[in-house]
C-alpha cells in the first residue's frame, strides 16, 4: 500500500508536507506507516505496543472512519481537519461516528508523527522559543506537561498548542477529542490511553510519559508551527 500516492493531497499553505500529509487526507482514509520500525522506539516505546496501537487500535478507527463515510458521498473530499471542526453541519446518524473516528484517527497520526527514534530531548528553534516564553525552558516544559498527562482522568491526551496569538499552552483532550475545534494549533500529543503503555509499564501512567519524553521527535513540533509574519 502506497500511502503517499493513493491518495495525493497538498499540505495547508502554512505547514511544510513532509510530516502533516496524512493529517490532510480525505476518504478512502488510510492508515499511513509509521515511517520508522516498529521496535525503533525501544527501550523506551516497546515494539508490541507500537504494532498493537497503530495495527489494531488507529486501523480501527480508519475502518470505522470509512464506513462511517461510505454512504455520504458528499462528505467524501472533507479533510480530517474539517471533519473535525465542521461536525456540527453533519447530519446528527454521522456526526458521533466522525466526530469519535476522525479524532481517533487525527490524534493517532499526530502521535505517531511526533516521536521518533533518537528523538532529542530538546525543543529546538521557533518552539524553544515559544516554550521558554510560556514555561521558562524545557524543563519547566516537561514538568507541567506531565502533570497535565498525569491529570486525564480516563482516557484521553495532552497537548502542546499554539493559541491564535501564538502562545504556547498546555491542554488536555478527553477520549478523542481534539484542540482544533476550540481554535488552537496542536503541536505535540501523547495519548494517555491506557493501550499506549499497559504491556509496559501496566497501570504507571507517569513512567510512560517520563519514556515517551525520550524520543519526542522536536523536529516534527517545528514543523508544525504556522509561518510567522
Ligand atoms: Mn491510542
């Protein structure tokens, strides 16, 4: 499966292609690969995890996104991204379905994308900048994002977005939802569901999160940023 040729979409204007194509696609939604091994992101990320969460758990959601959509061809060109943040002009049969699957799929492929083998520890450029106005620096970064991770209660996210004026927060989402319906620019997510890490580290969610800081892949945060001025 070819995920970049079947289904050829442009990136928004403001953000560069090579990590946010998936998240533009339109039906038929595919699930794209990981762009790096399943077992890449060991020690910190075990590889069942990794093959479980993206095989089974996104693929899911993509087929449930699908099947969703397979009736409404007039629905067929919406992006992931206005799927999300127009679901209340869908008709009520198609709005839960999309609201729950397209967020399922949306956050996963951000997750996805944004850890990676080697993954720095560090915020790099326009985000180190960003971060340091926000929190004061990295550190003062990690500590309050993981206590927003710790902070889902169930299941759910935590978010590094951009507000409209450009400011760095700290935000949780519930189950699948996104920050894009309330105006932000998500960056960087970790999914705090339980499947993200029980095989792991079983029911300590703060051990997952201290791992995944690990290999958070910075380069894809900074591609993620609007183009300023
Ligand atoms: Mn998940």
């Amino acid at each position: 499966m070819n995920f970049m040729n079947r289904n050829p979409v442009g990136g928004r204007p403001d953000t560069p292609p090579a990590y946010n194509t998936a998240l533009t696609q339109h039906y038929v939604f595919l699930n794209p690969p990981l762009g790096y091994a399943y077992d890449a992101l060991e020690p910190y990320i075990d590889e069942l995890t990794m093959r479980l969460h993206r095989d089974r758990h996104l693929q899911t959601y993509v087929g449930n996104l699908n099947a969703a959509l397979e009736k409404y061809p007039q629905y067929q060109d919406w992006t992931l991204e206005k799927l999300i943040t127009d679901a209340e002009s869908l008709p009520p049969e198609l709005r839960v379905p999309v609201e729950r699957n397209a967020g399922g799929v949306y956050n996963h492929i951000f997750y996805f994308q944004g850890i990676a083998p080697g993954g720095s520890n560090k915020p790099i450029g326009k985000t180190a900048e960003a971060i340091a106005a926000a929190f004061g620096g990295g550190d003062g970064f990690r500590a309050r994002f993981k206590d927003a991770a710790l902070s889902v209660f169930g299941s759910g996210y935590a978010w590094l977005a951009l507000t409209p004026e450009h400011k760095a927060v700290i935000v949780t989402t519930a189950n699948q939802q996104t920050p894009l319906i309330d105006g932000l620019i998500p960056l960087l997510n970790i999914d705090v569901w339980e499947h993200a890490y029980y095989l792991k580290h079983y029911n300590d969610r703060g051990a997952y999160i201290d791992d995944w800081q690990g290999v958070v892949n910075w380069n894809a945060v900074e591609s993620r940023l609007p183009k300023l001025g």
